[in-house]
C-alpha cells in the first residue's frame, strides 16, 4: 500500500460524504472502512493533508473534526486518480473556468 | 440496608450510562448518508456500490465489505453473483483461504458510475457554496 492510497481514500471518502467547508466530521469515522493493518496510519495522514491545506481541521471539546477545504477542488481532484485506473472525469464541464 | 445498596447500584448504573451516552454515543456521529445513496435510495445495492467506489484502492473479502456496507451478508451472496457476472466487480488476490475483491474500474459501466458520483457530488457541493452566499447576502443587507 503507497501512502497516496491511504491519502486519496481520505479525500474521496471525505467527498463522497460531502464534507467540505463547514460541514465535519471526527477522525474516527475516517479510519472506518479500512483495512485493519492500515487503520493506524490515519492520522499521519491526516496530519500530512492538513499541511497541504487540502484538509481543514477543526478542534473541538469531543475530538478533532475535519472537513476538505472548498478552495482546493483542483487538488482534490488529483487524489480521485491516485491508486485507480479511472480516467479524467467532467470536471471540465462542471468548471469551465476554474480548470 | 439491602433496599439502599440496590438504590446506589441503580444510582452508579444511571450516571455510567449518562456518561457513555454523553461521550460514547452521542457527540461521535456516525457519517451521514452519502450523496450517491442520497440520490439512488438507501438500498443494499445502492449502499454496496457506495461503498465500493470509495473504497477502490483497496481489496475486501466478502464479509467484511457486508461490514462496512452494511449489508447483511446473506442479502449480499444474494446480490454479489449479478455484479460478478456483469462484471462490475474483480477478484485481485487470495489471503489466507479468502478471495478478495474491488471494483473494476477498466469496466465502462463503472468508470460512469464513478463519473455520475463525481458531477453529483460537485453540484451538491456548489449548491450548498451558493447557499452559504445568498446567507452573507442577506446577513449583509440586514446590517
């Protein structure tokens, strides 16, 4: 497993359940759905696409929350190819202007 | 004696449970819905591809993709020979007597399903940044 697998679950994860901007989610709920032997590199990565500002965090009294920061599509968009032979998505015909 | 000693263990039960309620059960949230199942029902099908898609990179035996769709497992022998058939899942490796499987992405039905994912996720995320604008519209003509 390539530590931009784990990444790129993350993200895709993160924005299949449309968590970006102000809507979060614990980091606990991340590691579900993993393989049992990878659940403990979560945070790492986690940490990791925090300091890409891919990733907002959002400290609370009942743990971290995180969420995909809106301003970074382009970058997120790089992660949906990590890992997977899909090929390149609508993405020019949703944001013309923005890609 | 024996009436105030059950009235203390009933009292411990009660402030345990309100305690596994307050930081076990209640502020950690399961996750919502995703837009995907939002859009096609919540059906076992439905939750499995869900699951499926964001889930590509890795391998899963049968049981515990039954786990983390939550699907029954007997609901998803049921349904798993049609998405082998059509070809829509793939057998990557066996560990330890178990076959393990992930989507198959070279498949075009499934590289359009993970396209339709995608453009309805995007519009679900534009359509809420459009609300998040009227509101500091309005916020802003009210001051």
């Amino acid at each position: 497993m390539e530590d931009g697998d784990l990444k790129g679950f993350i993200v895709k994860k993160l924005f299949h359940h449309n968590y970006v901007g102000g809507k979060h989610t614990s980091i606990d709920n991340l590691k579900k759905g993993l393989p049992t032997h990878i659940k403990g590199d979560v945070i790492s990565a986690v940490k990791l696409l925090i300091k890409e500002q891919i990733i907002l965090s959002k400290p609370t009294s009942y743990g971290v929350q995180v969420s995909l920061n809106p301003r970074k599509k382009q970058e997120i968009e790089v992660y949906f190819f990590i890992g997977s032979n899909t090929p390149q998505l609508c993405c020019d015909m949703i944001f013309p202007d923005e890609v | 004696m024996g009436f105030l000693f059950e009235m203390n263990l009933i009292t411990e039960n009660i402030i345990n449970n309100s305690k596994k309620y307050k930081y076990g059960s209640c502020l950690i949230k399961d996750m919502e819905n995703s837009v995907f199942i939002r859009t096609f029902g919540n059906y076992p099908l439905v939750r499995i591809i869900d699951f499926l898609i964001y889930s590509r990179d890795f391998d899963y035996p049968i049981t515990e993709l039954a786990k983390n769709a939550n699907v029954n497992f007997q609901t998803l022998k049921k349904i798993w020979k049609s998405l082998e058939d059509n070809g829509l899942v793939k057998k990557t490796r066996i560990l330890g007597g178990a076959q393990l499987f992930k989507i198959n992405t070279e498949n075009p039905v499934v590289q359009k399903i993970i396209e339709l994912n995608n453009v309805l996720c995007w519009k679900a995320i534009d359509g809420k940044s459009k609300i998040d604008e009227q509101v500091v519209k309005v916020n802003v003509s009210r001051h």
